[in-house]
C-alpha cells in the first residue's frame, strides 16, 4: 500500500452500526440485503434498474429510495455495486451523515480504493474495502468470507452489519488493501478454474468419464473449490449457474494483470488466464454464465493460437 493510504487522517467519531443501506441489488447486493433485513439492520435499498425489486422478499418498512436519501436514514452504506469509481459517482455531491462508514464490496483497483478513502475523510465519512468471496450462494446465506481494508475502529463499529452478511471477517492492512488481497485471489481462483477446465478436456478426450475424474481429482492433492463445488454442482449436473458472467472474470484477472505490473509482480499464469477470457467476450461470451467456458475451452484455445 501507498504511504499515503496508511497514512489518511481518521475522519472523526464513529456512528453506530444500528442502521444499513445498500446499493446494488444484483447477484450479490440481492442477498446481503436480505440478510441485513433479517438482523433487522437494514432501511433502505437501491438500485437503477425498476425489476431489481421484484422478488426481493424484503420487509414492506424497507424504503426504496436514491443515494442522497438512504445517506440521511442509514449509518452504514454497503455498496455492492460493478465499481469503486461507481461508487464516487454515486456519492458525488452527497454530504451524508458524519461518522457515517461507506463498505466498498466490490472488486477494484486498490488505487481506487485508496482516493475514495481519502475524498470521503473530507466530509467526515469512513471506508472500508471489504472485498468478498463466496459468490451468489454464500451472499444468500450470509456465509460471505470478507477481506477488509480501512481503520480497525471502523471495522470494529461495522461488526454488527458485516457479521450480517459473513462468516469469516479478515482486516487485512489499511484502505485498497482488501482490494489487493481480493485481486490475487481471484487470480488464482480464475487461472484455477481453467485449469481445471483444460485437465477434464484432456481427460474426456482421454476416453475417461469427467465425473469419476472429478471425483479422482477430490480423493487427491489436485482437489480444490473449483473441483468439489463449482464442477459438480454447476458443471456436471447441467445447471450451467455459477451465477456470474464471463464479463465479471475477465474484468478481474484484467484488474489483477494491472495491479501485478504496478507491483513489479511476475504474473504469466494471470497473463494468460486473462488472454482466454478476453476471447470468450470477443466470441460474444461476455453475458454468458462463466459455467460454459468448459464446454467452450477448445474454441477459445483454438482462437487464442490463430491471433498468435
């Protein structure tokens, strides 16, 4: 982390985490507001598209209403929104209350994170950026593992809303550095589950059965999420629902690709994962379930090499 995000003034007293907001009501946003409601922490709601609401199953109390207004009823606003500049937009003009803390969890340039931070310490606010993993399924049970960057004061008033929405709960350094961490974990998560993807094309081509395969790789060391969730729940069984699109891991391994050249890091397993993925949205794959690249693996590869 820079000097200057460890070294970002603290913004003043801390407003209790009785009251939360959220922004963003996709895949994610969607389950941490219901369990937000379910603790009986959350007021109000947001999202630009009309049919987001539909379906939420929250409170009738819980208010709908724009950014400017859930800053006035809510001391914590969770953003679960594509961007961290998403979220300066948004704000952009809002004074909010002081001592109110804005929760970043998406998945952003560290670089973000850190001026976010420090535009909001002017008006007396607080950040966090708390990353997450355990995607659409963990946010609906309020299983979330969260890396968090930001003060450990703020985090520790945020525990109630936080707590909410996860089960393990890691303060991982000061403001972008739970980005940082949740960019080299979707590095490895990604370039993983291509891996795995290119191993079980092998194996089919092998003449052998992909599941007993799967079940091979789980008995040893090759085992992993990706081989003992994400292919039997959402590959083998046909669903084809990991519940996020092509487009969101190809913005990530490109923000991690980024992120390791700022570093000086050596990154070609990421170079590549990113190379693939970036052909899957030339090949129109962009808002297709991420599920598919299995079946699509060989075609990808097969354009990769003809740009070679």
């Amino acid at each position: 982390m820079s000097a200057g995000a460890a070294g970002t003034p603290p913004a003043g007293p801390i407003l209790e985490a009785a009251s939360a907001a959220v922004v963003g009501l996709g895949q994610m946003g969607a389950g941490i507001a219901r369990n937000l409601d379910k603790a009986g922490i959350l007021r109000g709601v947001f999202d630009r598209r009309d049919g987001a609401y539909r379906g939420l199953g929250l409170s009738q109390d819980i208010r709908r209403a724009p950014v400017a207004e859930l800053c006035e009823i809510a001391n914590v606003l969770v953003f679960a929104v594509p961007t961290t500049g998403a979220i300066g937009e948004s704000l952009e003009g809002v004074a909010g209350r002081r001592g109110q803390t804005i929760i970043d969890v998406t998945t952003s340039s560290p670089a973000q994170s850190q001026v976010l931070a420090a535009d909001l310490v002017t008006s007396g606010r607080h950040y966090l950026d708390a990353a997450m993993t355990g995607g659409a399924a963990g946010a609906d049970a309020g299983e979330l593992t969260l890396m968090v960057g930001g003060q450990a004061d703020v985090l520790a008033a945020c525990r109630p809303v936080l707590g909410a929405i996860a089960t393990e709960i890691f303060h991982v350094g000061p403001a972008g550095s739970g980005h940082a961490m949740k960019l080299v974990h979707n590095m490895i998560l990604h370039s993983n589950f291509l891996a795995n993807c290119e191993g079980l094309r092998m194996a089919e081509r092998a003449g052998l059965d992909v599941e007993q395969a799967v079940a091979v790789l789980n008995a040893g060391n090759a085992r992993s999420f990706v081989s003992e969730v994400r292919f039997p729940r959402d590959i083998l069984g046909g669903t084809m629902n990991a519940r996020s699109q092509v487009s969101n891991l190809e913005k990530d391994l490109g923000l991690a690709v980024d992120y390791a050249a700022q570093l000086e890091a050596r990154a070609p397993f990421a170079a590549l994962t990113r190379a693939v993925l970036a052909q899957a949205v030339a090949a129109g794959k962009a808002e297709a379930d991420f599920s598919w690249l299995f079946a699509d693996y060989e075609d990808l590869i097969d354009r990769l090499e003809a740009e070679a």
